[in-house]
C-alpha cells in the first residue's frame, strides 16, 4: 500500500483516434508504465530516499532520492507505443490527451506539473497542447517544468518555448561511468558505459564496421552498424567500431552483437562532440567522443595487425568539468516568441539513475530480456524534473509565491560556472550561452532566497500574446487597444531580436528579502551593444515592495548594424545586487 502515488489516470482518445485501439501488447491500458520514462521522471521529482541503490550491476552506487523526496505524486499518462515500431522506438503523445491530462490534473489540485514532453520542432501556442495547459494551470498559479528538448545542437530547436513554461536544458554531472579502450600500440582512450558485461584480458581483433559489412550497404552509412548491415563472416570474434548516426545507440551494439563480434565501440560524429551517453549495451562496449573515434581510426588504417582490449566500467566521482552542455539539449533562439529567452535554464540530464519499470528492458529493446529497478537515462526528459522537484521545494518554503516568482527566483539565482571556475561550455569544450544553458545551472538552495523576483500574472501572459501577434488562448478576454509590447512582459531575462536604433524594456522586481535593502545595478553589455539601466539603485524599505526600472538598449557608439553579423545573437547580463543576493538575468540581442 503506498501513499506515495495518490492518483493515476491515463489520456488515450487522441491517440486512439489516429492510430484505432491500443494493441495492448504494446502498452497498458491504464495509467501503469510499461516502458520505464515514466517511472524514471517520476522517481526523480519525488522518489523517497532509498539506501543501497545501484544500476545494472553496480553502477553508481549509494543513495538515491527524488528532488522533493517527501512529495505526493499524482501520474497522468499520456504517451503511448508507436504501433509498428519497438518500444526503443519511442512514444507518441496527442496533443488533445495532454491537454485533456493537464485540465484533470489542475482540477485535482496539483502544485507542480513535471512535463518531460516536447515536440521535435518548434509549434505555434495554439497548436501546442502543453502551451494551453500551461497556461491553464498558471491561472491557478501552478507551476509548469517542461523540458527544451532533445533536437541540439542546432539553433532554433527548441519546444515548450512560452514564457509562463520554465524550459530546461540538459547538463552533466560531476560523474562519469569510465570504460578505456586500450590499443595494440599500448594507447589508452578514454571511453564510457554502463554496460556490465566484460572482455577477457587480452586483446582482440579491431575492425571499423565499413570493413565488415554486406557487400551492398552504400558507403555513405557503412559504418554505422544499422540492423542487417554487418557481415558475420567478417565481424565474428572482433572488436567493431561503429559510428552514431541514423539509428539508436544501443541498436548499433546489437548489431554487433548479432553479427558475432565480441565487443563494441560507439564513436561520436562531429555533431555529438564529447558528450558520451553510457548505455546498457548488450555485450562489451564502450562510447568515444569524436576525436578519439577518429584517432581509433587512424590506428585502425596504420597497423597491420590491429588489436584492442575494452576495460570494465566503473564508476568515476569528481569528473571535470561539470557540468557541460549536453549537446542534445535544445537551443534558442526562440522561434515562437523570440521577446522570450528560452531556455530558461539547465539541470542535470547527461546519465541520470532513476527507478525503472520491472515491466520494461533497460535498453527497451525486445532482444533484451534484463529486469531492472533503477536505469541511466540521458535527455532534458531526466534534467526537467530535477527542476519540477526544487518547484516544489520553492513552494514548500514560500506558499504565498506566484508560479512566475518561482521560476524568477531560479533563473536569477543560476550559476554560470563549471567545477573548474570556468564559463560552463558545450560538449566540445567551447563556451556555452544563454541560448544553450538560459541563465545557468539550477542553484535551488539559492533560488529558496532570491532576494528579488520579476513577478507576473496570468493576464500578463495574455497581454503578451495580444501584442506579440499569437493567436488568444483565451476567448473570455478582449485585447485592448494598446497592449504593452511583448519585450515589457516582466520576464527575468531579456531577448531583444532585430534591434535596430534603440529599445527600452520595463521591468518591475518585487523585494523578497529584508526589509531595508539597497540594491545596485552591474552589466555586462553585449559585445557591440550600450545597455543602460535606470535608476541604477533600488531602495526598499519593506519587504513585498515592487520598483521598476528601464533598460535601453542600443548599438554601441560608432557601431552600425553592418558591423555586426545580422541575425547573429550577441549575449550579456544585468545582475541586481545587495552584497548578499546576486539577482542575474541574462539577455540575447541580435541586429537587424
Ligand atoms: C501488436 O503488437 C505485436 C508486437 O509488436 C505484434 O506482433 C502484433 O501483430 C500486433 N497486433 C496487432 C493486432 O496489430
Ligand atoms: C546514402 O546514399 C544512398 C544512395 O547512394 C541514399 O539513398 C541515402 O539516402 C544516403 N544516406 C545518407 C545517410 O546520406
Ligand atoms: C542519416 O543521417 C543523416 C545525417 O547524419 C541524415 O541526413 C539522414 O537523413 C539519416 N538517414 C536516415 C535514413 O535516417
Ligand atoms: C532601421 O530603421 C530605419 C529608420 O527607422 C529604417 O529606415 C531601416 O529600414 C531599418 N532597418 C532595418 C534593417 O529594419
């Protein structure tokens, strides 16, 4: 009997209306998880401690605990198998079922949705069935996490993009899963999985796949390992290595697997630069960023007898640097609302152990017949309920806040900073923004005293969307004549796309400290840009005060448009501060 989960429905008329009844070999009909992301992203926001935790064999031992570990969960499933496709091939969730999911939930009195849902490409609100949720659940000062995405490291991809979302990003933590490949030559590469099989101690055969294939797989996808394209005469008793790319990671391994090979590389291609997913790979294996899949390579066409061993897996503490981007994450600019910065923010996402459906596979391949209780999963579907959970915490501590004076207290209280005190950077090394990170990695025992919060109200939103040109999500409200312009919805971050002279934003902060607080402006412009704010000091005398002030933007003295590169987005900060309380927001501004 458990008092943990206090409700479960599940929301199917859409999908039923498009796909006709659920083959319920596929999925449940009712709210219990078949295939595992649901308990995985529920475990996290709420699942109560539990000692002595460890994944697939011994991964990541020790403690495991939800984010708000004493919170009450309420399930409303609204994701379903793709008919036609394994369960690796992931899930469809309707529009009018969400929606639908997200009124019932409103109306059972929850204080926080956790929506580890997006769409692969930016939709407008009215035909985003979490945009209207969200929306109706801002009215009753819910708050609503819902995760970027999962289509970076291109710009322009990210979903969920409205301003009264918190959108997150996906970063890693300060652990890794190290699994070296060592080379014939005696050189080590470092490599990661958390696969718990293992290679006998000697070196084996080493092979690229395109040297192992049918003879009729094209060239151009040769050595990506997809299902049928290896040869088993060719690959038997070797070590193959595969490159990501058209068709799933663990995919690549099974087919390596079923082709006889003995063990298993998985390089990145370019796009996914160091960023290493540990998977539960299905036989020996391990995951290489690019460069080092590329030095396998060159290893692999200069020796003549090339040969390698994989080590065992083990769990590392301390990585650095932590955290980094996910390259996965989603990305800004915000094509829907670009007066809106988006991301909001990011959390961890990059091999995040969470519980597991018994009902499910590790992998969810139907080839793997492991039964597990905890699992490591990467996407912004693991760094989105981190965030739910510390909303709840926020809300815990603060009853009386507002759901946009939650999400301003943890934007404005992020970090910037990786655990080498340096900027956080991509999965390759370089810098990141705030189109990849919002205003940085969630600080939560920060964001409980924020000091100061950008408030705002459900008919603000609905003010922005009068004058942002969005169609109403709202038939019983009249736009008035002269909405307030979109860049003045009090946000705690500032987009200003296609400046062309100069804009001036308003904003309003509500004091949340001490009574007595003085509080002092410092920016970081944008390069090429003036930004000035006015008044540049805040007073408060009492706590609940609200002050507003202005910022102007403009291009820099003697800078024209032309001298910046059009549509390129420039970044900086403003950062309101007592000496206690830092309260940063970050802004993006492009030329047009
Ligand atoms: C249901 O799914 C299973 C597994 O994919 C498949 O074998 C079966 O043919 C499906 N049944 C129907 C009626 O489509
Ligand atoms: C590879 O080439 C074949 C034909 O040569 C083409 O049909 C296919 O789309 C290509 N695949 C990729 C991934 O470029
Ligand atoms: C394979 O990947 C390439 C890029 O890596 C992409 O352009 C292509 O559409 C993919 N093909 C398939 C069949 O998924
Ligand atoms: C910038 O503003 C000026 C003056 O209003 C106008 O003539 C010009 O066309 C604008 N440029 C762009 C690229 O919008």
């Amino acid at each position: 009997f458990s008092r943990k989960i206090i409700g479960a429905r599940y929301y199917i008329k859409g999908y039923e209306a498009y796909y006709g009844p659920l083959n319920r070999t596929l999925d449940y009909l009712s709210p219990r998880d078949m295939d595992g992301h649901g308990t995985h992203t529920s475990s996290t926001v709420g699942g109560r401690r539990v000692n002595s935790v460890s994944a697939l064999g011994g991964f990541a031992s020790g403690t495991a605990s939800g984010g708000a570990p004493l919170a009450r969960l309420a399930i409303y499933k609204v994701c379903w198998a793709i008919p036609g496709q394994g369960k690796e091939g992931g899930n469809t969730c309707f529009e009018e079922d969400m929606l639908a999911a997200i009124d019932d939930a409103i109306a059972d009195g929850v204080d926080v949705l956790s929506i580890s849902i997006g769409t692969r490409v930016p939709v407008g609100y009215d035909e985003d069935g979490i945009a209207i949720g969200a929306l109706h659940a801002i009215k009753k000062n819910i708050v609503v996490a819902c995760s970027a995405g999962n289509s970076g490291p291109a710009p322009s991809t990210l979903s969920n993009p409205a301003p009264w979302i918190i959108t997150i990003g996906a970063s890693s933590v300060d652990r890794k899963f190290s699994a070296p490949v060592v080379l014939g030559n005696g050189v080590k590469i470092m490599g990661q999985t958390v696969t718990p099989y293992k290679l006998e101690k000697k070196l084996y055969p080493l092979v690229y796949a395109a040297q192992v294939t049918n003879s009729d797989v094209p060239n151009n996808i040769s050595g990506q390992c997809l299902p049928g394209s290896l040869s088993p005469e060719k690959a038997k008793g070797k070590i193959v290595l595969c490159l990501r790319g058209n068709g799933t990671r663990v995919g690549k391994g099974m087919e390596v697997k079923r082709a006889g090979g003995i063990g298993f590389i998985l390089g990145n291609s370019k796009a996914n630069g160091d960023e290493l997913a540990a998977d539960a790979h299905l036989l020996p294996a391990t995951a290489v960023n690019y460069g080092d899949a590329l030095k396998i390579l060159n290893y692999i066409e200069s020796a003549k007898a090339p040969k390698a061993h994989i080590e065992r897996a083990k769990t590392v503490l301390g990585a650095q640097p932590a955290p980094f981007m996910a390259a996965f994450s989603s990305r800004g600019p915000n094509t829907i609302s670009p007066d809106i910065l988006k991301p909001d923010i990011t959390a961890p996402g990059l091999n995040i152990l969470a519980a597991w459906s018994e009902a499910s596979s590790p992998t969810k391949m139907a080839e793997d017949h492991r039964v597990v209780k905890y699992n490591i999963l990467s996407g912004t579907s693991m760094s989105c309920p981190h965030v739910a959970a510390a909303s709840a915490l926020l809300k815990a501590i603060h009853p009386s806040w507002s759901s946009a004076a939650i999400r301003s207290a943890l934007i404005t209280s992020a970090g910037l900073n990786n655990n080498e005190h340096n900027l956080i950077t991509d999965a390759s090394g370089n810098s990141a923004d705030p189109f990849q990170f919002g205003s940085g990695h969630f600080r939560p025992t920060k964001a409980a005293d924020p000091g100061l919060v950008y408030d705002a109200s459900y008919k603000d939103y609905l003010l922005f969307l009068c004058s942002s040109g969005s169609k109403s999500l709202d038939s019983s409200f009249k736009c008035p004549k002269n909405s307030p312009s979109p860049v003045n919805l009090n946000y705690p971050s500032l987009a200003i796309p296609k400046l062309n002279g100069s804009v001036s934003a308003i904003r309003t902060v509500t004091n949340v400290g001490g009574s007595n607080s003085v509080y002092f402006v410092s920016v970081k412009p944008p390069p090429g840009i003036s930004v000035k704010v006015s008044p540049p000091i805040l007073f408060f005398n009492r706590a609940g005060q609200k002050k507003s002030f202005t910022i102007t933007v403009k291009l820099d003295n003697g800078i024209t448009a032309d001298s910046i590169e059009k549509d390129k987005y420039a970044f900086g900060w403003y950062t309101w501060s007592d000496g206690i309380h830092n309260v940063r927001s970050p802004m993006a501004v492009s030329v047009a």
